[in-house]
C-alpha cells in the first residue's frame, strides 16, 4: 500500500552548496530518523513544512505540488506546505511550543503560568488552527490526485504539532485511514484544564478523528483513555483500548519506537566517529559519566549537574578520577524560557567547575554542539550515562548508547520516561526531582561490580535489538491492516 506521512519537519531540507546550486541534508531528529525506516519499505509521500527559504525556493519550483527526493538510499515523494511567516511563528512558538509541550511535558507553574490572554488566542486562530488547515489541505491534494494506492487511503500524522488536522481531512475525505502518532507524554486529564474549552475540545475532536492513536507506552494509553473519558466524555472501552464517537471505532496503541540497529552497527566503526572516540579516549580521566541532550527544559540538565555537585562533595575521592561529558545542543532559542534555561545551565556547569576544578581537571565538560559522530563515540565510551529527564515520550538516547557501549557503561533512568517501561529494570531508576537519590545512583553506577555492569548492558543490548526500528514499523502496520479488515 502507498501512504502519505504527514509531520512538521521533512526528512530533507534544502541549502545551497559551494557552487550555489540546491542540496538536500537530512532532517534532524529522532522522528526523521524513525520515518525513514516506514519510508524504505513502501511507496511514500511525505509532507512537511518549509523550513528554510531554499525549501521556499523548492516549494515554488513544484508551484506546491510533490518533488522527487532521493537521499541516503531513501526514495520518497515530499510535499512542502509554506506557512505565511507570522502564521508559522504563532503556531510554532507560541502555542505547539512552548504552550501545549509544557502541558505534555507537567513544566507549566501554574501559580504564575501560562496565562493566555489576546496574544495566544490570536496565535491560536491565526497560527495553530491556519497552519493545520494548510497540512490538510495538502494532504487532501494528495488524496484527490491519487497519492496513495486504495480505495482507502493511507494517512500517519506524526506529533502535537498536527491535532487538528485529522478532523479537517476527515470532513472532506471520510473514507480515508488517519493514523497518528504521539511522541511525547500524554500526561493526566486534569493538564489540559490549562486550555481554553474551545482550544481543549478542538485538540480531542481532531485527535479522535483518527482511526488509530499511537503512544509509546501503556501508560500514556491509560491517561488518553481517561483524558477522553473525562473532557469530551465520550465512551471508553478501557479493557480494548477503544473509544467510540460519531458511530467509529478508534483504536489506542502502544507501540515504543526504537532505532536502526543496523545503521548503529555501521556508524559505530565509521572513520568520523573512529576519530571522535581517540579523542575521548585520550581525555579519559578515570571514568566517564555522559550525557547527550538538547538544552530543552523537560531533559532536566539543571538537576543532573546538581546531583553531580552532591556526589563529588560527598566522594572527594572521585574528584580529578571522574569527567562528566555533557553534550547539548541548543534547542529553540527564539524561545524565552529556552533562553533563560540554557543561562541556568551555564551557570550551574560554572559553579560546579569553580567549586572542585583545578588546573588540569574539569569537572564537567560541557560542549555546546550538533555533531552525531562526536556523540556515538561518547555512547561507546561511557562509564554511566545519566538520561533523568522531567518526563519523555521515548528517549531513545538511552537505547542508541545502550546498544552501541563497549564498557559495560551504567544507565541511570528516569523513572519517569517512556523508554523506562522497556529497560528500567536494567537501570538504575531515579526520581527525576531527588538530587540525592541522583548522587547515590552516580556512585553505585561508577562502583558496581563488573559482573553486575555486564549482566545489565547485555541485557539493555538485548532487548534494543529485539524490539529493533523494524519492529516498530510492522506492529502499527499490522494493526492498520486488522482494522482495515485485512485489505492489503
């Protein structure tokens, strides 16, 4: 079957080259990564927004229609919608990010924030609801020109930046299979009480437009269930996994992304990352503690540097035996709150190094930067690997460094991310807001016994390959085609 994938960022983006001509580079993100593997095994058009103005450029080439891509072994159609600037920047910046994504994500203090005012309606009409309406209508376009290969096509919207697009290609399209996936938290009902009604009810109206909703884990099923049970109040079958409204059946799945193991494997030996770990390797001090992040709120980088202050002032025995590798990228510094985060981070990274540094020690090395191959050859050189993110939808740091770890490397876990269901028991679990309980896990993972280091990662290497990318993509497809009635 052919299918139209639907997102706000493309698999490729476009840029000039040394000569001035268009090139395509890959999309960054875990959700393109994820895609493209859905991508290599059938017939795809994929449509997306236009990031940059050489996709402008593209856009107006194709007068809005499909173009042809064909990059990294990937061949795919892809379709650019082209928001109006300011509509883009209220649909992005003000509400999908930060407003909904602090829903999603507990970030809000609600003593003093959101408080939604003109400016966020406004960006609510003319930005989220526009935006959306264009990502439909360009679905529509593909469904009417025969962009999928059924009586009922295909569609797999991706993420809380497309809620109310369902709904809008269901009205015009009815017979066609809506199929989105969530790759964030869906946290408790009572979150989204921080919306206006109108905003609130529209966002599950559009959601539960589709015939299947993905989640990563269980748990985000349980609290999308309530969250219907509660707000629209419509009918819930919690033991099937079914809400029924306007005389459909919809399904909520769990399906817990993973990675191309095989890609891993690969890169791993690549001579980009082969140099990067040389250079670690001579820096080593000791032992390794790692993290890779973007500088977003919801990783919780603040705490974790934190614990690390605790554990070296309650084991200065480490201190100058130890490096803490943060790698973070900066993430959405149009942003206030962004910006103000990344400040708190320098300034904690700057206490911590003043506090215990010395002429030739760090403390925490820190390094601002979007360079994968650098960090692979972290992943494979770590000692304990801190991810103790606020909350996450998957995390899948956790398993590319899992996988690729040629040290036995502890992982301290979040007890409150997804990829937690699928490899906590492995971890070491923490409370993402316990400092303390942060600083004792740092000195179990830097102290534990080799035996016990090796049954863990064999088992965390396990289980990722097991529930590899692959399987990922034919568990949702198996579902579509059992509630499609078996139609190939």
């Amino acid at each position: 079957m052919g299918l139209i994938l639907v997102s706000n960022r493309g698999p490729v983006s476009y840029r000039r080259g040394g000569s001035g001509e268009l090139e395509a580079v890959r999309g960054g993100g875990g959700l393109v990564t994820a895609l493209l593997g859905v991508a290599a095994s059938r017939p795809v058009t994929w449509i997306a927004s236009a990031m940059t103005p050489e996709d402008v450029v593209v856009w107006r080439r194709a007068a809005g229609g499909s173009i042809a891509v064909e990059h990294d072994e990937h061949r795919l159609s892809l379709r650019f919608i082209n928001a109006d600037a300011q509509a883009y920047e209220r649909y992005y910046n003000v509400i999908a990010n930060p407003l909904i994504w602090f829903i999603q994500h507990y970030l809000w203090d609600l003593a003093v924030a959101p408080e939604i005012g003109e400016h966020e309606i406004n960006a609510w009409d003319e930005g989220y609801v526009a935006v959306n309406r264009l990502f439909a209508d360009a679905v529509c376009r593909e469904l009417e020109g025969g962009g999928a290969e059924s009586d009922r096509p295909l569609v797999m919207l991706h993420d809380y930046h497309l809620y109310l697009c369902p709904a809008l290609v269901r009205e015009r399209h009815p017979q066609a299979f809506l199929h989105q996936f969530i790759h964030i938290p869906w946290p408790q009902p009572d979150s989204w009480r921080v919306l206006p009604r109108r905003m609130r009810e529209a966002i599950m109206n559009g959601v539960l437009a589709n015939d299947i909703i993905a989640f990563h884990t269980d748990k985000y099923v349980r609290n999308f269930l309530l969250s219907c049970e509660e707000l629209p109040g419509v009918e819930v079958d919690q033991e099937r996994a079914v809400v029924m409204t306007e005389g459909r059946e919809v399904w909520v799945r769990a399906y817990p992304v993973s990675i191309d193991c095989g890609y891993f494997d690969r890169l791993t030996g690549s001579a980009a990352v082969l140099e990067d770990e040389e250079r670690i390797k001579a820096a080593r001090r000791g032992q390794l503690i790692l993290r890779v992040d973007r500088m977003d709120l919801s990783k919780n980088i603040v705490r974790g540097f934190k614990a690390y202050d605790i554990f070296l002032e309650k084991h200065p025995e480490f201190r100058e035996r130890v490096t803490f590798l943060a790698l973070l990228q900066p993430s959405r510094e149009d942003i206030r709150e962004y910006r103000e985060y990344r400040r708190r981070i320098v300034a904690v990274v700057e206490a911590v190094n003043g506090r215990y540094g010395t002429a030739g020690w760090r403390p925490i090395d820190m390094r601002m930067q979007d360079d994968f191959p650098c960090s692979v050859a972290a992943y494979k050189q770590f000692d304990a690997l801190l991810v103790n993110a606020i909350f996450d939808g998957m995390n899948l740091i956790a398993k590319e460094a899992g996988l690729v770890n040629t040290r036995d490397g502890v992982l301290i876990l979040s007890e409150n991310i997804g990829v937690h269901e699928e490899l906590g028991e492995f971890a070491l679990s923490v409370n993402p807001f316990d400092l303390e309980g942060q600083a004792r896990a740092i000195h179990q993972a830097l102290t534990m016994d080799d035996d016990a280091k090796r049954r863990r990662a064999g088992k965390i290497k396990h289980t990722v390959r097991k529930n590899g990318i692959n399987r990922w993509i034919e568990k949702q497809f198996d579902d579509i085609k059992l509630k499609r009635g078996g139609e190939s």
